[in-house]
C-alpha cells in the first residue's frame, strides 16, 4: 500500500516545476519487505493450454524462418551452407519470438566452444537487438509501482530508454534534488512469457540432445533447466535492488576499496518491477583501447577490481555472478563500477575454504599438500591416489606453469578442471562454483586486454584483507607497496 502523500509536496503534470514531489517515499521506502526476497520457481516441466499454443507459434515461426534463410540463400547462391542459412534463419526466429529466445541466443553468442561456429556467429545479432517496449507502458508502469505518474515525481523523466535487454529496460531521470539516477523497469507481463516459453524450450532441448550431437555436447537440457532458475531470479527486482545494496556496502567494509563502487539504490523511488539507482557514466571492461586512451592504468583497474571482487567471494558472501563487460565499467573519475545484480552467487562455506587454500598456496608458500587434503576433504579426489605430499607434487606440476610470467594457462580453467574431476568420483559440484569459475575466466580475459604482464595467481595484494599479516609480509619479501 501507498503511504499517504506528504502534505507539503504539491501535485502537477510538468516536468522540472516546482509542483514534482519533494519528499517523496514509495512503498519500498526503507527496503523492500522480506516476503518481497522470496524466488518462486515454478515447475519447468508443467505443461498446459497456454504451452500448447505457444509452442505452436514457436514451432511455426521456427521453422517459417529457417525454410525461409535457406530457400533465400539458394536462390541468391551466396556462399555459405545450408547449415549457415539455416543458423540464420534459426536466430531470426529467435528474434521475431521475443525476449525470452534473445536470451538464449545471447547465451549461445557467449559461449563460442558449445555451439557450432556458424551458430554462434549468427547469434551475435541477438547481443545489441532487443526491441524496448513504449514509453507509455513505461510511464504506466511507473504509475503502478508507485501510485503516481513521473512527472509527478521527477524533474526529468526520458522516455526514450538507455539501453533494452530480454527482461527489462533502463530510463535516465533526474530526482527531485537534482540527483542523476535510471530507472530499471522489468517488461511487463514478463514472468508468464518467459515461465511458457522456457517450458517449451525445455521440450526443444530435449528434443534436439535426441536427435543431434551437438545438443548434447552442449547439455541443452541443463542449459535450458539452469536459466529457468537463473531467470526467475532475475525477475525479481526486489531481490536484485536488495543484493545491490548489500554488495554496495560491503565493498567498503576494509576500510579501503574507494576506486571500485556500485550504483547507490534510491529506495524511495523503488518498487515491486522497477529499481531507481544512482546513474553511472563510463566504458565496458572490454574496451581495452578507450581505457588505455583516457590514460587510465590498465593493470592498476584490474587488480583493484579482482581484489574486491575476491574479497565478496571469500569474506562477504554473495558476489557478482554476470561480469560481462556491459555490467563492469571504468567511470569517467577512474573508477570501476559493478553493474546489473540479477546474477549473484555465493560460495558454500567449504568451498570458501577450498578456495582461500587455492589463493594462499599460490601467493604464499606454493605447499600443494594443501590443496591435495582440501580436495580430498570435499570428495574431488580419494586417499588410494596417494598421500597428501604425492597428490601435492602432480599438482604442482599442472599449477607451477601458471605462476611463471610467460605463462598461458588460465586458472579459471584449472578451477573448472577441478570441478569436471569431482564428476569421476560421482559428485556435483555446487552450482556456485561453476558460477565462480566462469567469472574467473571473465577476468582473465580482462587481464589479457589491461594487463598482460599481471600475475594474477601470484600477487599478494588480492589478499591484503583476507590474510592481513601473510600479504604484509609478502609484499616486504617482493619490494612491493601496496596501492590505495
């Protein structure tokens, strides 16, 4: 419910005037409600009218647009093959179908080693085309969340968006102090699309891993399985503006980290499908040469934003789980800005463990017995592949060549070996490591653009506030002084 108007705020329809509220508080004012937090999942395998006439209209367009790229390109005789066509005309279909198709071709685009080459790249298409819904319904949606229309709120409200993705969109305004901020609006009626069409995604991939290689070598059962949990997250501003605000905070938490920051949420213009934030202006990660030319220090960015990011994952708990280079930014100040909270994860407490052991051998005192014993304490390997020295040694003898500078091998990918082992021995890994791991290989690929002379596995600073005393004394050992 709506708390009651304040009395002094004065109603009005034009924007920058003095009748915009002034001390406005929405119903998330102070935080959301605690029942608001709670993810509900609905059954993936449930299967109704609505599925059933969706999936025809899936099935239709599908395959409407396949028949049509490759009957195009054999008239056209353009030199590619069928199967490129087809590709082609398999992501058109994604694109006439909506968001929640985008979505997974952005996944297909990103993951260039599962899928075949020419899906892939036909795939890229779905990385910037998602078509933003009106500025009416964006108004109204406003409206709904927080009982009155912008105008009465903002003094600038544009209804042009910044950018638009698979569930929502992004809105520059200016608050009533003069603050810039964006309003993150979740697409409507977003929730019912995407639960019908990942159940009918569901049944495709189950379909495809039966009668082509390439599905299964991807896993697209799982694929599809793991982004209904995922997405379902996602859709839950709450939750997402909640986990924001924590990371926010603790990034601070040492007493230090003043060059990494995330947009403050302004709860008092929150709602249950929109997020109002602090507004951020900078570069993608992954623009390597705009960085270097704006004279920022590439390897000094990285290392910053690796320490606080291993500080979420080892000491604060949730951590960013979707650090592609739209959601990680070098600000005009130089500063580095998390972005977009929808994806976050948190290590379970022996996987903390496993992982500040990783981090403390490598920097430190390169003792693998260690790692051996934390691995056979989670079941990743058996007492009858040796003693805790012997397993140590052949360890090592992977590891060694990732802490020699010409090194290029990549420790995310150690990790992911790590956890591909524990599936000889019957296990699961926890489906936050698998998130872990794939942010490592996000970062190295970072590291690769800023600072290719970095030894990220070696460098005490990553663990100046995990283990105070050992990274003190390292850094003496090193002739090293730490940055601020």
């Amino acid at each position: 419910m709506m708390p009651p108007a304040d009395p002094a705020a004065r109603r009005g329809g034009d924007f920058g005037r003095a009748a915009t509220f002034s001390r406005f508080r929405g119903p998330y004012a102070g935080g959301p409600p605690a029942a608001d937090l709670v993810v509900e999942v609905p059954p993936i395998g449930a299967f109704g009218w609505r599925e059933m006439a969706r999936m025809v209209v899936v099935y239709l367009t599908l395959s409407l647009s396949v028949a049509r790229s490759v009957t195009i390109g054999w008239f056209r005789r353009r030199r590619r093959s069928a199967f490129a066509a087809a590709c082609e005309g398999a992501i058109e279909g994604f694109v006439r179908l909506g968001p929640t198709y985008v979505k997974v071709g952005q996944i297909i685009a990103s993951s260039p080693g599962l899928f075949p080459e020419a899906l892939t790249r036909a795939a890229e298409r779905c990385l910037d085309e998602v078509p933003p819904f009106d500025s009416a319904t964006a108004r109204e949606m406003i409206r709904q969340d927080l009982g009155h229309a912008p105008s009465a709120l903002f003094k600038r409200f544009d209804d042009a968006p910044l950018s638009a993705a698979s569930i929502g969109q992004v809105h520059a305004c200016v608050l009533p102090d003069g603050r810039e901020a964006v309003i993150k609006l979740q697409r409507p009626n977003i929730r019912r699309r995407m639960t019908t069409d990942l159940r009918i995604g569901h049944r495709l991939a189950k379909t495809l891993e039966k009668y082509f290689q390439f599905a299964r070598n991807a896993a697209v059962v799982a694929l599809v399985e793991d982004l209904h949990e995922v997405t379902h997250q996602e859709l839950n501003p709450a939750l997402e503006a909640y986990r924001q605000d924590r990371f926010r905070e603790k990034l601070w938490a040492f007493g230090d980290n003043q060059w990494i920051t995330a947009p403050e949420v302004y709860w008092d213009y929150c709602g249950p499908h929109m997020i109002c934030m602090e507004r951020m202006t900078g570069i993608p990660m992954d623009e390597f040469e705009a960085i270097r030319d704006q004279g920022f220090d590439g390897e000094l960015i990285i290392r910053r934003g690796a320490k606080t990011w291993l500080e979420a994952v080892m000491v604060h708990g949730p951590f960013h789980g979707d650090m592609h280079a739209g959601n990680l930014w070098v600000l005009e100040d130089g500063r580095t800005s998390y972005l977009d909270f929808g994806i976050m994860g948190e290590v379970p407490d022996e996987y903390k463990a496993l992982i500040k052991d990783l981090f403390y051998t490598f920097i430190f005192d390169q003792k693998f017995a260690r790692i051996a014993r934390a691995y056979k304490n989670l079941g990743i390997m058996s007492d009858e592949m040796g003693t805790d020295e012997e397993v140590g040694q052949r360890i090592q003898m992977v590891v060694a060549p990732m802490l020699a500078r010409s090194s290029s091998m990549s420790l995310g990918d150690f990790i992911m070996s790590s956890l591909e082992m524990m599936k000889q021995y019957g296990l699961t890994a926890p489906k936050e490591m698998v998130l872990f791991s794939k942010q490592m290989l996000y970062m190295e690929r970072y590291i690769k653009g800023l600072a290719p002379d970095w030894q990220f596995g070696a460098d005490p600073y990553l663990l100046k506030n995990i283990f105070p005393a050992e990274s003190a004394a390292k850094a003496v050992e090193l002739g090293m002084t730490f940055p601020d």
